[in-house]
C-alpha cells in the first residue's frame, strides 16, 4: 500500500520504543498495510502485553520472535549463549531480507535490533544489506538502545527516548500491562 517505504530508528535510554514501533504497526494496519514485527532477544515464552493483544486476532499484524531463550542479566556471560543467539540472529536477518526484498509486508519492524548491534549480537552488514535490498515500498522500523551511528545516518527518521525519570529507579519493579 505504501508507494515509497522509509527507514525509522527509535532508540534511547528511555522507555517507550518497543510501544512507539506497536502503536505505528496498529496505525499501519488500520489503514490496510501488512505488518510483521519480529523480536529479536525477546522469545516466545517472554510475557508480552503487546503480543498477547495481537494475538486475539481484532488487527491482523503479524508477531515473531528469535527462539532464543536470551536473559538480558547473564547471557553476556555465556559464550556459547552469545554464539548460539548470534547464529539465530544472522539466520533470521537473512529470512527478513529475503520478506522486505520480496514485500510479503509493507511494514517491517526489527524490535531490539539497534541493541543488537550496538552490543555485537547482529552485524551493521545483515542489517544495511535488508535495507538496500527491500523493496522501495516497505517501510523499516528499527527499535532498541544504543542504535550505532551507522543506522541513524541510514534513517530517514531517528527518535531517541530519552529517560528523564523513571519509577525503576526508586525500586518499583516492571508492571504487568505497563511495562509489559
């Protein structure tokens, strides 16, 4: 449906970029736009709000997640968790390539990939080859903290969230339907 698609990139310290990338799929498929999210480092058996609202079936957007089973804690400390997730993620990357360069959806939304990047998870070049190689008409939205300069400099729009105060800091821990 969309005539040119366009790179975005959410990123930053702050809360609310996962949210920002559901609330355009929301508004991209309300407008009859195909949308597939895929979540890299967030697996299935991950108690996701946003996901289990979807999976309701009232909007018709697709959600996949990376079957790695990634704790954000202590798999850094785990080399072969680190290798294992690597090899997942350049597996998928290809597989979403291959869907934005065929346009099986219009709308493209790489939850946690900056992370990935940024900490050494996914590579600058899985990620430039998915955007030369899309079709012009899907639009890509790249989530996550700490996105490489690289990906801001492709983007055709960058917001960064910024964390000006947040309860986590005072002890109050994530909230079931608020933070997930």
């Amino acid at each position: 449906m969309l005539e040119k698609g366009l790179v975005q990139v959410y990123t930053g310290a702050g809360k609310g970029k996962t949210t920002a990338a559901f609330g355009l799929a929301l508004r991209a498929a309300g407008q009859g736009n195909k949308v597939l999210i895929y979540q890299f480092l967030k697996p299935p058996s991950l108690d996701v709000g946003e996901r289990f609202a979807l999976q309701l079936g009232a909007v018709r957007i697709r959600v996949e997640a990376l079957e790695i089973d990634w704790d954000m804690a202590a798999s850094f400390d785990d080399e072969a968790m680190v290798a294992q997730t690597r090899a997942a993620i350049a597996e998928a990357m290809a597989k979403l390539t291959e869907t934005a360069q065929k346009r099986f959806y219009d709308v493209l939304i790489l939850d946690e990939i900056a992370y990935c990047v940024g900490h050494g998870l996914a590579t600058l070049e899985d990620v430039k080859e998915l955007i030369e190689k899309r079709d012009p008409a899907v639009e890509i939205v790249l989530t996550g903290r700490d996105a490489p300069v690289e990906l801001v400099e492709w983007a055709d729009l960058v917001t960064e969230m910024k964390k000006i105060k947040h309860p986590f800091d005072e002890g109050v821990g994530a909230r079931r339907g608020i933070d997930y």
